[in-house]
C-alpha cells in the first residue's frame, strides 16, 4: 500500500469510528431510574456507604443514563424487610445482610455468614468461584431475586460482656444480644438469646435486662459505645468470621438489563465489597486503639468455649441438613471449600500473618 492511501484509509477509519461510535452506544443505552434500600441506618457509613459507592460507580460508568437511588432502613420498608421490597417489585435493589431472613429458610445464612463460616477471603471466593453464587442464586429464584457481592464486614467481634466468661457454664443463663442463627448455636450452650435493635443494646445493657451484646467490629461498636456499660470485649465472632453483605435485585428487573447493565451492576458490586474491606481494615485498628483507651477489656474466648460453640454448631447445622436439602447443598459445598481453602492457608497465610502480627507491636 502506497503511503498515500494507507492515510487515507487510516482517515476514514478514524472518522468512522468517531462520528459512528458514541451515539450507537449512547443510543443503546436506556435511561433507567432505580431505587435501592438498604438494612442500615446511615450513620453505618461502612455498610450504608458500600451502597452508596455501587450507586455512584453505576452512575458514573453509565454517564448518568443509569440511575440508583439509595435508601437507608426506614426510608422506604424497614431495615429487616429489604428481601421483600425487593421480592415484591416495591423496589428494583436491596443492599442487606442474607442470613436476616434465615426465618423464611435457613439456607438464607449462607449469603452472609454461617457460625463457624470461612473467612473474608475464602467467602467471597467461594461466592465467586466455589459455586456460591450459582447455588445461592437457584435458591433465591425461590423468592423472586437473584444476588450480586456487594460487600463484607472481615471478621467481626464476639461482643460485650458486662462480666467475664471462662468457661461453658459462665454461658447458663447468659441473656445475649445476638441475632439469627448464631442465637440457635448459643442457644444450645445454654444462653438466652435475645433480638434487640442497634439503639437499644446501651440502655438494655445499663440496666441489665441483657448480659452480653453482640454487634460488628470496633469501627461499628464504638459509636454504641457499650464499653461503658460492659466493659469485656470478646473475640473473635465465630458466627460472622467473613460475612457477605449482597445485594438483592428483583428477578424480572435483572432480566430486562441489558447485558453490559448487568456488568456494570456486577462490577459495581465488586468494587463496592472490595471498598467496605478496605475501609473497615483501615478504621478498625484506631477504633480498637481508642475503645481500650476508654475502658474496654479485651479478652479471647476460651478454647473450651470455642470448642463447645464448634461442637454446638455443627450439631445444629447437621439437624437442619437433615429435614433442608437446600441447605444440605449449599453447606456441603461451602464446608468443603473451607476446608480445602484452610489446608492451604495454614501452610501460608496463617504462618505469614502470625509471624507478622507477632512483630507489629512496636
Ligand atoms: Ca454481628
């Protein structure tokens, strides 16, 4: 090809490209409006805030043609009925923590966090590639959604004792804040599980109507600021080791995206869960660093009560299995990618991160 015409087809082709283009996509691309609510007060800006940043990537990724409005708890349906405003169609998304609505079916508990779950990483991956999300997902077609990552909390805390507890009968009788699943393996351990809304759990505990509350982590926990009322602040959550948050969306409103929509969602989403796990590994140290300047007693669970909460939950996890074969199937394939995920990381990771937390301390 003569130089010549080779610029001038390269000039054509530029052309092309740039006149034809922008308005196929842009002419492509519908102009949608979506409302989001979520199970968080906004003073949660970790949890209420990952929603934000998935509305905010949406928007931005789609030059405005796609729309997501959120909504803390309250403003449209109550925090613990986002699953429904969502099944229902009342709203297209949901940003909520799945294992709320384990009283419809406990095979809920999976998309957030089951006692004795895996950890942050080997939750998400499994969701990701350990067949989570497509067995998560058959499950919920059941109620009309389906589900996007949307964020995790990391480990949490296991809470607040206004006394010490060292061993198993330190539980007998224990009133604890405690929601879901979590308060059926501690029932078993002789607590007295106890439901109670974030803004009750101080007076509650002050006057001594409850023994013990849970919450999430030291970022969260400090602005209830229990510390003052129950000084004793247990780890880890063995309930929440990894918890998923994910959002919800309505099953005919997800199929009616275009396709490069749904991307766009999922990549949100991701984005958003990789958001909250660095904004809680950045604000928890400090937080734990002020809440022990102000009083609090930091203390791990015993081994015995380890053992015992291990030993009750797979009891209680084996008794559902056996009359729930949705849960069966989705608790297999979690406990073995656990394990498997586990075998691994005590050969690294664990060694790795033991090593290095020995040697922060100066
Ligand atoms: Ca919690």
């Amino acid at each position: 090809m003569k130089r010549r015409d080779f610029i001038k087809v390269a000039g054509i082709g530029v052309a092309g490209a740039a006149t034809l283009a922008a308005p196929a996509i842009a002419q492509s691309m519908p102009e949608l409006r979506w409302r989001m609510t979520t199970s968080w007060p906004k003073s949660l800006d970790t949890l209420h805030g990952a929603a934000e940043i998935m509305a905010k990537v949406v928007g931005e990724a789609t030059d405005n043609k796609f729309q997501i409005q959120t909504f803390a708890a309250g403003e449209i349906v109550p925090g613990l009925q986002a699953l429904d405003a969502v099944q229902s169609g009342t709203v297209e998304m949901g940003h909520t923590a799945s294992y709320y609505y384990f009283g419809k079916d406990p095979t809920f508990t999976f998309g957030a966090s089951v006692p004795f779950g895996p950890n942050a990483r080997l939750n998400q991956a499994w969701y990701m590639m350990g067949g989570g999300k497509e067995l998560l997902n058959e499950f919920f077609k059941g109620y009309n959604v389906t589900s996007l990552l949307a964020g995790n909390t990391t480990c949490q805390m296991g809470g607040w004792f206004r006394k010490e507890i060292n061993t198993v009968d330190d539980l007998k009788g224990l009133k604890f804040r405690i929601g879901g699943f979590a308060g059926r393996v501690m029932q078993k351990l002789g607590c007295v599980p106890q439901q109670i809304a974030g803004g009750d759990i101080y007076p509650a505990l002050e006057k001594g109507t409850i023994d013990a509350a849970e919450w999430v982590g030291p970022y969260d926990d400090e602005k209830l600021g229990l510390q003052k009322v129950a000084p004793h602040y247990y780890y880890p959550g063995w309930w929440e080791g990894g918890p998923m948050l994910l959002v919800f969306v309505n099953l005919e409103k997800w199929n009616s995206l275009p396709k490069y929509y749904q991307a766009i969602l999922e990549q949100a989403g991701h984005h958003a869960n990789n958001w909250m796990m660095a904004k809680y590994d950045t604000v928890n140290p400090t937080a734990l660093k002020k809440l022990l300047a102000g009083g609090a007693k930091l203390h791990a669970f015993s081994p015995q009560i380890m053992q015992a909460s291990f030993k009750a939950a797979k009891e209680l996890h084996a008794e559902v299995a056996a009359g729930n074969a949705n849960f069966k199937k989705v608790y297999d394939s979690l406990t073995a990618y656990s394990n498997s995920g586990y075998q691994w990381f005590q050969v690294a990771e664990v060694g790795y991160d033991n090593f290095m937390a020995r040697h922060s301390q100066s």
